[in-house]
C-alpha cells in the first residue's frame, strides 16, 4: 500500500461515519496533509451540514497553504445547500487535490477537477476507487437515476416459506435476527411493505434505535385500515400510500383518500402497469421527497414486484432452520417466477453470515437482460 491508498484509507473509513445522517447526500471524508503529516481530519455529518472539505480545511486553518487535500470524491463546484467546495480549497491555498472517484451527480461531474486544474491545483484520481464506489453505491444510483437504492429483505424458513398455510407467520426468524431488521430500518429513508402485510400482520414498522424511517404501503385499491397499528401514535414516522391513480373513480375511494390528506398521510396516485402500481414511476416520485434508501420487507407479492422488473439492487434473505412446508403456504418470492432456471436472478458479492440460529445471505441483484 503506498502513501496514497494509506491516507484515502482514512479518508473512507472517515466517510462511513456519516452513514446514518447525511442521506441523500453522499458520505464523503477529507483529510489534510502537509510534511507528511496529518494536520487536519473531517467527515460530512448531515445533509445541509457543511462537506467534509470545508470543515478540514477550516480546521487546518492557515496551515492548510501549501497543503494536500484528500477526499474520497470530486469535491463539488455548484451551489447546493452549501457553497461549493472547490472555491473554499483554491482560497485555502491546497496544492494538490487526491480524489478516488468523479462525482457522478450530473450537476458537477467532473466540473470541481476542472476548476481546480484552471487555478492551477494539481489533481489526482483514481485512489481506491472500487471501494469509494462501493461505499457509496446508493448515492451513486440516486444521482445518475434519480431512483432510491432498493433493499429487499426476506424472513424466511428454510423451504422458503413466509406463512403457513392458514397465514401464521409469527415468528419464523429468531429475535436476533428481528433486532438485525430493526437496525436495518434505522439506516434507510422509508420501509416498504404491501398492503396485505398491513392487514395480516398489522405492524408498526419503526425501528427500536433513534430513527425510524418513512413508511410506505403498495395499495392499489386503497384497502388500507383507518386504524392500522402503523396511523397510531406508536409510529409518529410519515405514511406514504401507493394507490393506483384510476382507482379515484371510485367514489369511496376518492373520499377515503381526502380523510387519509387530513390526518397528514400523504396518498400518492400512480399509473398503472399490468394492472398494478408502475414501480418504476413510484420510485422517481420518492427519489423527489429526497428518499436515497428504500427497504421493500413484503410480502411475497410485493417483493416479486420489485424482482421481476429489475428494481431491487439488493437482497437480504434471513433463513430460519426451519422446515414449514404446503403447497398453500405462502413463499418470500411471489408473481410469476423465471420460466427457466437460466433466467434466474444471480447475486453478486454474496455474503453469508450467522444471526442467531438465523442464516443471513445477501448479495447484489445480477439481472439476466443488463
């Protein structure tokens, strides 16, 4: 490892800190370095906070003349929340500028290296790149196609079951592997489950830790319980409602959805694709609300939904050593399913990994057609 990957080294495990609060914005870390030495250090804590850049270089003071700056990613040059980074580094007096990857929102994109060299700052990129993509993929994916990153998660026994047949379904996973969930939803933006989960299960879907993320029910038809466990004061989080937007011809319906407006339940209505939600269309409409990350937990319906029209990027499947078995038992992966076994969705970077008694086995969706 030569000095450069040592420091961008620091400077993504820096970055990671920033993993539960800086949501949609990218986790990003910055670190100083003159003679040497490290003389100032810095990550990005919360969206609209200052970047990682301008807090290390604030802290460097006038030291920083002279100085190398490391940063995991291109360090911006349009106005956001914050002003751009790229100006505060030239006034600084930075002389050269190591970076691992070109920022992909197409609002800067390589802009911020392009400033930097007309000022005449030396730039160098490429440092652990792989691994500053990897720790930032769901940025990554926000930013080129304005869609949140799709997690799905799974609780399942070993034959692939989620119910038995009369619709049990309490508790097939360990509390080991629950309390990994809870965790889980602590570092997204919105949970999302369909509306039978709502009605069979009646959850609270929050999070045991600080934050519980967004909460968001597939239901086409508006089926939803007015009292459902997730409208009560247990579960303060926003509710979001994906009905189908011909289904406010219905006169009930209609009616339904201005009561769930007045108790502050935002509704969304979504056109149609084979006669359900058009995921697709919904996900752009949550990238809108500034939702970066999206956990899908079911049901097998919903899951399939998602699956089979290519929008899960991830899968987290928890396997209980537990046999249910019954043709009426209800599986974790619905719908259709691949005609043939070539046609199967195939996982990448496939990590296993023991919960409890629980198996978790995860993994990047592989899309056949991509």
């Amino acid at each position: 490892m030569n000095k450069h990957e040592f420091y961008m080294k620091k400077v993504l495990e820096l970055a990671e800190k920033g993993k539960d609060t800086t949501s949609p914005n990218p986790m990003v870390g910055a670190l100083v370095v003159k003679n040497g030495k490290i003389i100032a250090s810095a990550y990005h804590r919360r969206l609209g906070g200052l970047h990682a850049e301008a807090i290390a270089l604030k802290r460097a003071g006038s030291k920083a003349k002279g100085a190398e700056l490391y940063v995991n990613l291109e360090p911006c040059a349009h106005v956001g929340r914050t002003p751009p980074c790229v100006k505060v580094i030239i006034k600084s007096g930075i002389k050269k500028v190591y970076f691992s990857m070109i920022d992909p929102n197409p609002l800067n994109n390589g802009r911020g290296k392009r400033e930097l060299e007309t000022s005449g700052i030396k730039v160098s990129t490429g440092f652990l790149e792989k691994e500053a993509r990897e720790l930032n993929k769901v940025f990554i994916k926000y930013a080129t196609k304005k869609m949140p990153f799709v997690t799905v998660k799974a609780a399942q026994s070993l034959d692939g079951k989620i119910a038995t047949r009369i619709m049990d379904s309490k508790w097939i996973t360990t509390d080991a592997s629950r309390d990994y969930s809870h965790r889980l939803r602590s570092e997204m933006d919105a949970v999302l489950v369909g509306v039978n989960t709502i009605i069979r299960d009646n959850p609270i879907l929050t999070s045991r830790r600080n934050k519980s993320p967004i909460k968001i029910v597939l239901d086409s038809n508006l089926r939803l319980p007015e009292n459902a466990n997730i409208f009560s004061k247990k579960s303060p989080a926003l509710n979001i409602v994906a009905i189908l937007r011909k289904s406010l011809n219905d006169r009930h319906i209609f009616k339904k959805v201005d009561k769930f407006n007045k108790k502050g339940i935002l509704v969304i209505a979504c056109p149609g694709k084979n006669n359900r939600i058009d995921l697709a269309w919904l996900l752009k409409e949550l990238a809108e609300l500034e939702i970066s990350r999206l956990l899908v937990e079911g049901g097998g319906d919903t899951i399939s939904g998602f699956l089979e029209q290519g929008l899960a990027d991830r899968v987290l499947f928890f396997i209980a050593p537990k046999i249910i078995g019954g043709r009426g038992a209800v599986t974790s992966v619905e719908g259709r399913g691949a005609d043939k076994v070539s046609e199967a969705i195939r996982l990448k970077d496939v990590k296993v990994e023991m919960i409890g008694e629980d198996i978790l086995i995860g993994g990047d969706c592989v899309y056949r057609n991509r």
